[in-house]
C-alpha cells in the first residue's frame, strides 16, 4: 500500500497452486484523511504477470467544523501563523484561509463560508453562485482576473444555470428539488429568474428560450393573486405560532417578479405605479418595499422610488418568522444593493452604518444573508479594492498584497507572517476547517435528533458488535422545539462497514390504521422532499413543523472491522442556531465463515 493507509501486517504474499484459491484478510489503519493506492500483483508459470492498483478514501467519521476568527490590525501589526490553530483537527483535513477587509465584513470569509455548504436545493445553488457572478470584486479581490481561481468561478457559476435549467419546466417555473416539484416558492421563483438575468448580462451560457419561460411564470407572479400562480408552491403552513400567510407570501413575491421583469423591460410601469399608490403604506416587508422602489427608478419614476424607499427604511427590523429565508439582516444587505443600483446614494450611506455592526460570524449566517451581504460589500466597494500594502513571508514570493492566502496543511508555521503597512486599519480574519479528531458531543438546540438500529423485526439493536451480512434498519426521528416550518437537511454519515441497501418510504411503515407496510413496526414513515442514498451517507430534506418526522433506511454490515459510529446531524437550512446533533458510538462487525475477509 502507498499513501495514507497502511496494512498493519506489512507487505503480504500467497503462494497458490494451480486450481486453489485463498482468501486473505487485509486489516488497514489510516492516521489521516486523502486518497491511497492499494497494488496487486500476481505472477505465475510462463511469464504470466498482471498488476492492478486500486484507490481507496479515508476520511474522518465526523462532518467538519469551522472556526472563524476576525480582528483589527493597526499598521505595522504582524500576525503569524501556529500549528496550534489546528489542534483537535484530523491530519490531512485541515484548509486554512488568511484574508483581509477594509469593512467590517469580510467579504472571502462570507463566502468561503457560503461555498462549503454542501446542499444543492435551487435556493442554495442560487445563493452561492449569485455572488460569483462579480466573482473578481467578491472573492478575488486583490487577485489576477486572470487567476485560476477566476476561471473556476466562472465554471461554478454556469454549472449552478445549467443545474437551474434542468429544474425548469414548460411552464417556465423551476423547482425547489428538480422539475415540476412544485416545493419552490414564487418568492423563490423570482430570486432564481433574477440569478439568471444577472448572469446573462455578465456574459454567461443562458438561453433565450429559458429566460423568456421564466419571464412569463414571473408575470402571474406580479398579478399578486395566488390563484393566477402556476408551477410554484403558493401554500402557507398558516398558524398563531408565527406570522406568515398566503397574503403575505404573494405581497413579497410580486414587487421582486415586478423588479426582475422591469430589469428585463417586460414590466407593466402601471401595475407598478398601482402597488405604490395603492398598497405601499399597508407593506410591512421592506424588501419588497424596496424591490418596488428599484422597478419604478428603473423604469424612470424616481419620484415614487423615492417615496418606497423611504417606507423600506421605516419598516427596518421587520422579521417574519414564518419565512425562512427572511431576515433584518439579509433586508438590509439586499437595501442597500438595490439603493446602488438604483442610484440613490443617500439610502446606500445610511444603510451601510448599520451593515457590519454586530454582525455574527459568517458560519452563523443563512444562505440568503450570506449572498446578500456579499452583494452589499460590491456595492459599497465599487468592485474595487481599497489600496493597502502587506509583507508576507514564509509563502515564497509574488504574494504581497493579495487579499485572500489558502494555506497548505504543510505550510501552517509560525514562519509564515504577514505584517501590515498601509495607512488605515484593516480586518484581518482567520479561517479553519477540518474534520475533529474525537467526536463532538451531541447537541439539540431548538431541535432534537435521535437515530435507534433495530432488526428487520423490529427489534431494537445495540451497534456493540454484530455479524458480517446483518441487516439493520436505521430510524431517525427528528422532533422541533418550536412549531413553526423548519426546513431541515439530515445528513447521517455511516460507519465504514456499512452500505445502505434502501431507503424506506410512508408506504413501507403504518398509514393510518393500516398495518400493510412490511416496516409498520416503525410507525409512520415521513415523506421528505428528497433523500438520498450515498456511497458514505444518507441524507434527506424534509420540512418539520408541530409534530415529529420519521426517517428510515435499511443497511447491511458488509465489512469486518472496528469502525466509529457518527451522530446524526440535523439542522435547519436558514437558521444555523437551529440544530441537533445524535451521540456517536462504536460497531464491531465480526467477520463470519464464507464471508469477505473471513475464514475459509
């Protein structure tokens, strides 16, 4: 074996005579994450030889956290690197990033956060594209626009439309999962057909067709009336637990379809001018208050954009909790973007006092605050970065003055420095990833999570040891602390023994009275709205409100060994605080006679 792996009982060879066969157990260890190279070679009688080689990952048993760290340099301040940084991290995981931001808002940060989010819903895969679109402003600032790492922007920008695309049904709406799921939102509508408009005009792979499609979806959107709105989800889980209704989902959606059409020049300035005259003092959203303002400006009635504006401003700190993807946050990241773009410099200063001030760490943002918040510092930046001069040392030469560093697991050393010589101050921020060497403690915040193993019986099952070939039925049950929609991804790593054989659906469980799934001893079984079964992993989307979700699949042991067993991770989509995480353990898997790997 070459690489990370190692056979514990070093090189190993077998002699066989013709027509016999052995199998020979091969007991490994890996004391890092990567990619190893395991080779055989086989030799015999008149020359005979053949060679293969084979790769093999490791990686840890336990999703990757993050650490953030931010603070203030004064010039001649020097900050140097510490192997210290990464302790309690798995050798081989670790990605270190060292960046640096005349704003409090340290725009690489947010999105080197953003682009680790690992869910592919069309708001996510929106969301971390948008950004990328202004990809040289935003996250290569100080960089060659000939970079590398600018072209691979560009690549992920049109693998997110393409991806888009392939949710978009005839009707022009896309869907939340894939086409004609009917889960996106025409909020979410408008946002994804905004994404696309925008990437057009920076010079991306978009269709005409496709754009046009959206554009007619979005004109039932700006109708304001639900009932005109095809191919988009216009139900609301309406209850006295939070605020949001069908009335309000349609009140925001229609000023952002309106803004997106008058981008376009496909909106009607009279439908416009009518939710001003109309409906603007009765909006609480200021949002929509403002995508409202920037369709009339755009549209050239500076005179009512100017008086929408003004109601977005006084409607700050509004906070729907029934929609997930709003908060005062991302309001006041998207105001003070779209005053840039519509040229109202006076709203851009006032709202860029607010922006920065006590902001959480980038981790601790939702998707839409993220993207948001990345397009604000665009705006306020111009695109362009502020002069400032910074010594590097210990990461060879050509790279004064960058503002973004990756750094090598290798290079991480108190040789590495960067000392600071510009004239203002300047935010230094600190980025760490990796995979933890033990395992994290479980937690519930604001969400429970637990996962129980059970026999095709029903019969509950302890991990402690089991034999090769067993099946197991995992059941995961996810409980909300709060009744309101959560939308949750479950991500439930696997011991390494296992292989997921299938995932269970309501019709496996009980339905209603009806005892006729052969799992109905697991009660009801959940419909998410996607799960999938992974190589390492199961996951699945599901939104949770009042009452508790059952989750369920079915795996077999198929590698002895002694393996870790990593708690189920549950968390809410746009709201990081809301988390669960399940209590990790130990499996042995005992190898049986006629299996692989064991006896003969």
């Amino acid at each position: 074996a070459a690489g990370n792996i190692t056979p514990l009982d070093g090189n190993i060879s077998r002699t066989l005579p013709t027509g016999q066969r052995a199998d020979v157990p091969v007991r490994i260890e890996a004391a890092d994450e990567g990619i190893s190279n395991v080779q055989l070679a086989v030799s015999g009688p008149d020359g005979y030889s053949v060679e293969h080689e084979y790769q093999i990952q490791t990686r840890s048993p336990f999703l990757p956290v993050t650490t953030i760290e931010s603070e203030l340099m004064s010039p001649g301040d020097t900050f140097a690197l510490s192997t210290e940084m990464t302790d309690g991290l798995l050798a081989g995981s670790v990605d270190m990033v060292v960046s640096f931001s005349s704003l409090p808002v340290d725009e690489n940060a947010l999105y080197a956060s953003l682009a680790r989010y690992p869910y592919g819903c069309t708001e996510q895969t929106v969301s971390r594209a948008l950004p990328l679109v202004y990809a040289e402003q935003l996250v290569t600032l100080g960089a060659d626009a000939d970079s590398g790492e600018t072209r691979e922007a560009r690549e992920e920008v049109q693998e997110a439309i393409n991806r888009i695309l392939n949710r978009q049904s005839a009707d022009g709406a896309f869907g939340l999962w894939r086409e004609g799921d009917r889960n996106a939102s025409p909020w979410l509508g408008a946002y994804t057909t905004d994404f696309l408009y925008r990437a057009r005009e920076a010079g991306f792979a978009v269709p005409n067709e496709a754009l046009e499609r959206a554009y007619g979806a979005l004109q039932n959107v700006a109708s304001g009336d639900a009932w005109r709105v095809y191919g988009y989800d216009t139900d609301v889980w309406e209850s006295r637990w939070h605020e949001d209704t069908q009335a309000k989902l349609m009140d925001r959606s229609a000023p952002y379809a309106l803004y997106v059409l008058a981008k376009a020049g496909q909106a009607d300035i009279s439908r416009l001018r009518y939710l001003h005259d109309r409906e603007l003092d009765d909006m609480d959203n200021p949002l929509a208050q403002a995508q409202l303002a920037t369709g009339l400006a755009l549209l050239g009635d500076r005179s009512r954009a100017r008086s929408a504006f003004d109601g977005a401003l006084e409607n700050l700190g509004f906070n729907n909790t029934g929609d997930y993807y709003q908060t005062p946050l991302r309001d006041v990241a998207a105001i003070l973007a779209l005053a840039n773009e519509a040229g109202f410099d006076d709203v851009v200063e006032t709202l860029a006092e607010r922006l920065g001030t006590d902001v959480p760490d980038p981790d601790m943002l939702t998707t839409q605050e993220k993207a948001f918040m990345l397009l604000a510092v665009n705006a306020l930046t111009g695109g362009d970065a502020d002069s400032f001069r910074l010594s590097v040392e210990g990461l060879g030469r050509g790279n004064d003055n960058d503002r973004r560093y990756n750094i090598a697991e290798s290079q991480i050393s108190q040789d590495v420095t960067f000392t600071y010589g510009g004239d203002a101050p300047v935010y230094r921020t600190l980025l760490v990833t990796g995979s933890p060497v033990e395992a994290p403690p479980p937690i519930s915040s604001r969400l429970d999570v637990t996962k129980r193993y059970f026999d095709l019986n029903g019969r509950a099952k302890q991990l402690g040891s089991i034999d090769q070939g067993e099946q197991l039925v995992a059941v995961i049950t996810i409980d909300p602390g709060e009744r309101r929609t959560n939308p949750i991804i479950l991500a439930d790593l696997l011991p390494a023994g296992f292989e997921i054989e299938t995932v269970l659906r309501p019709a496996d469980g009980r339905r209603g009275n009806a005892d006729d799934g052969a799992f109905a001893w697991i009660g009801s079984i959940s419909q998410p709205q996607t799960a999938e079964a992974r190589d390492d992993r199961f996951v699945a989307a599901i939104d949770v409100r009042s009452d508790n979700e059952t989750l369920a699949y079915v795996v077999r042991a198929v590698t002895p060994g002694i393996f870790t067993v990593p708690g189920a991770v549950a968390e809410d989509m746009y709201r990081p605080q809301v988390q669960a995480r399940s209590r990790a353990g130990q499996l042995t898997i005992n190898a049986v006679e006629g299996g692989p790997g064991g006896a003969q």
